[in-house]
C-alpha cells in the first residue's frame, strides 16, 4: 500500500475476534493515507513469548528498507513482547484491546482480586458484588481453574504492563458507553486512550474481513430473506466465532425459538454443538427449525445488524457483536459462555441497560431452557425503555463516525511521532 513515507505496521492477533478490529483499524489508518504492512505469524501461533525474536527480525528488516518510513506499531496488546521490541528498537508503539475497557480494568485488577479472594470463583459467592470493581459478581470475573490462575495472572500483568512503556492505547469500543472506564485507565496508565469504534463503519464499506484468520464465505442471500420479513420481527441468534454448546442447550435454544413464533436467522457454525461437527443437527431438529426461521453457517453479520428486519439479538456477549449491535441499536439478549462474555452481559444488562441475560452456562450446563427463550424474545420485543436507549446509544455511535474525533486525534498523534 502507497502512502507518502508514513507507514504503520499493525501485528494482529491470530484469532477471529482479535483480528477483525485491527483489520479494521489498518484499514481506517490506509483511507487517513498512511501504507499500511501487517504482520502475521506463519503458524497462526498466539504465543506472545515465541513471537519475540521473529518479531524483531522481522520489524529490523522492515526499519532497514529504504522508504519504508515505519512511523510506529500498533499491536493486539496480547502481542505484550512486540510492544516492548518496538519500544527497545526505538519505535513508538501502541497497544490495541480489542475487548472493551471494562475488562482491561479487569486485567488491572486482576492481583488484587486473587489477593482479596475474588478469584478462583467460589461457587457460594458467586453472586456477590465486587466491591472494588462494581458492577462486577464475582460469576462475572475471568473464570479460571485455582491450578491456572497464577500462570493466566503473570500473562495479564504482561498484558498491561508493556504498553505503560508504549505511546499509547486504543479501544475497540464508544465512549458513549465506556467513557468512565477509559477515563480511569487513561488516568491510572497515564497513557492516551482512543476509543475507536464503531471500527466497521469507520472503515471504508467490504474492507472489513478478516478471511485471512479462518472465517468462512458469509452467506449473502440471508439479506435477500431480510428484505422479506416484517421491520423489526426477526430474532437473530449467533455465538460469534469460537463458542461451542452442548446438543442440549443447542435442542432448547431450538424450541425456544420456535415457541417464539417469531422469524429467526440462526448461525450455526460446524463447530457450534459439540459433537456434531460434521454439520448434521440432533434427530428431526433440523426440520423442526427450517419450518420457523432460516440457518446459516456464516453470516454478514454487520450488515445483519444493519437491517431493519432485526428486532433483536440473541448473542454469546463476545465484545465485538456487543459493539457492532449497540452501533445498529439492536437490543440483546445476552447467553455469555466464557470469558469476557459474562463481564459484557452485566454492562449489556445492568449498566446500559440495553439488553437480558439468560444465565446458560451452569457447572452441569443444564440451565438453558426453552421457557427463558420464549420469555426472553416476547419481552425484549415489547420494552420501550431498551428501544429508546438503544436508539440513543446508535445516534452516538453515528455521530463518532460522522465526526471521527477520535480518528483524527489517534492520526494526529502518529503524524506526531
Ligand atoms: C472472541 C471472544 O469470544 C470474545 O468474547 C472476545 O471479546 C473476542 O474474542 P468471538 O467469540 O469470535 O471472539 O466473538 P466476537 O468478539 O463477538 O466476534 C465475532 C465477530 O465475527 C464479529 O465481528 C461478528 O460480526 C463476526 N461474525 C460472527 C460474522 O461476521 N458472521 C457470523 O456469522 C458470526
């Protein structure tokens, strides 16, 4: 890519929903006439410590080029080893979370909440506040095993002390609805932070795939069905790119559906229920399902949100389906599986108030029931308060892509180094 001596290199991480904002974000920075080189593992291998030497390698030989003008990197902060090579190679480097900046407090907090006794999770204080950190319970922290936490806490430490030596940190997120957070993080790191969403429509229209990481051919004529469905009638149900179920939550989440009576589009992914990857559904469900609503392995899931048939959405709570439907205003119905998911669920239900959580995931995965679907759906549909804040939060999200401060603050900064 062409651009006048001012290059950025950009180092996704190698997993979906990691990849596809920092895509995203090269692609913003190449329309504001910066080249752009992305870096990428050979083996697609996310491990920051492995990285460290190629990285270099790598990032000498691209400084070496004559004209290639490298003005800085800018690295999924998973990447913690290329944004302290940057740093020591004498290069400005910023650091990208592409989950939200709530969590990021969370990585900050992470020894503490192992200090006070937070973490590992115990199941009779599961629902308890976390004082330091409201509106976190306890259930909605990084859940990990008490044999795991120590290794998972040294990888966050990393995580966020490597960019306290960067230029600064960019969120995949609104301030409409982060604005406390990053206030906080921007004051505590005492860094700059840019809040770059809604990223698929800051980025210039078909420059947003990130087929490179595995992605299949989204299935196009899912908007032709869209066209024929009634404004705001339609479920649409998708746990992002990674989140498995088990055939029993998968069979209600079904009957839930159906029961609903409403239409649905559905993304099943061939490794969405355990055990059937070979894309073959439970005994008779899959006509069952085909008679209410339409399924599909791969959606064009940001122009799904987009369409007017959508009334809602029922999602895993990864962050950037939570990002991409606050941007359309599509309330949600939040099922969070692991991760991050269950700390968005709670910003989703309990902060912005824009969508309910089903609780899904119990220790016997048997929580999931039909009757909380149907419920879920024919309530959602109907609340007004949901419609109206969601309908506030897309005219904020349309107005940091009509004014694009922080766009031009974050190219500001890099035509500054
Ligand atoms: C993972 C974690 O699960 C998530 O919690 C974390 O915040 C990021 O990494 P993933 O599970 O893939 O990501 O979910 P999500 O963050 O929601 O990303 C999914 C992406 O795939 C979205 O950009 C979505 O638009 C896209 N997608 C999903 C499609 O384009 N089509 C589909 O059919 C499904």
């Amino acid at each position: 890519m062409a651009g006048d001596g001012r290059r950025v290199v950009v180092f996704p991480f190698p997993f979906h929903g990691h990849a596809t904002p920092l895509l995203r974000l090269a692609s913003v920075l190449h329309t504001r006439g910066f080249a752009v080189t992305i870096f990428h593992t050979e083996l697609r291998a996310p491990m920051s410590e492995y990285s460290e030497a190629p990285f270099k390698e790598r990032l000498t030989a691209a400084l070496a080029e004559e004209g290639a003008g490298v003005r800085c990197v800018i690295a999924d902060v998973a990447w913690y080893k290329a944004l302290s090579v940057s740093s020591a190679l004498g290069v400005p480097a910023m650091g990208v979370m592409t989950a939200s900046a709530a969590n990021y407090r969370v990585y900050m907090a992470y020894p503490m909440l192992i200090e006070k006794g937070y973490l590992p999770v115990q199941e009779a204080r599961r629902e308890d506040l976390v004082q330091e950190l409201p509106p976190y319970r306890v259930k909605d922290l990084l859940r990990l095993e008490a044999s795991s936490l120590q290794g998972f806490a040294d990888l966050l430490r990393n995580t966020i002390e490597a960019p306290r030596q960067s230029a600064g940190l960019i969120f995949n997120t609104l301030r409409a609805i982060e604005a406390d957070d990053l206030d906080t993080i921007r004051q505590e790191e005492s860094l700059p932070v840019f809040a770059l969403a809604p990223l698929h429509k800051l980025a210039p229209p078909g420059n947003t795939s990130s087929s490179l990481y595995g992605e299949t051919q989204a299935d196009r004529e899912c908007l032709d069905w869209l066209d024929t469905q009634e404004p705001g009638s339609v479920v649409y149900v998708s746990f992002g790119s990674l989140a498995a179920m088990d055939p029993h939550e998968f069979v209600e989440l079904a009957w839930g559906l159906a029961a609903s009576k409403r239409p649905f589009l559905w993304v099943v992914r061939p490794t969405l229920i355990r055990g059937y990857e070979s894309g073959q559904l439970p005994d008779g469900l899959d006509e069952q399902i085909r008679d209410h609503g339409r399924l599909v392995s791969w959606a064009p899931q940001v122009e799904v949100l987009a369409h007017p048939a959508v009334g809602a959405f029922i999602t895993h709570s990864g962050w950037n389906s939570t990002v991409e439907a606050v941007s359309e205003g599509v309330p949600m119905i939040c099922l969070p599986l692991h991760g991050d998911q269950f700390s968005n669920a709670r910003y989703v239900c309990d902060v912005w108030k824009v969508g309910m959580e089903i609780e899904a995931s119990s220790a016997a995965g048997q929580n999931l029931e039909r009757g909380k679907i149907k419920a879920a759906i024919d309530k959602i549909v109907h609340d007004k308060g949901i419609r109206e804040r969601m309908d506030a939060f897309k005219l904020a999200a349309d107005e940091a892509v009509n004014s694009q401060t922080e766009v031009k603050a974050l190219v500001d900064l890099i035509n500054s180094f």
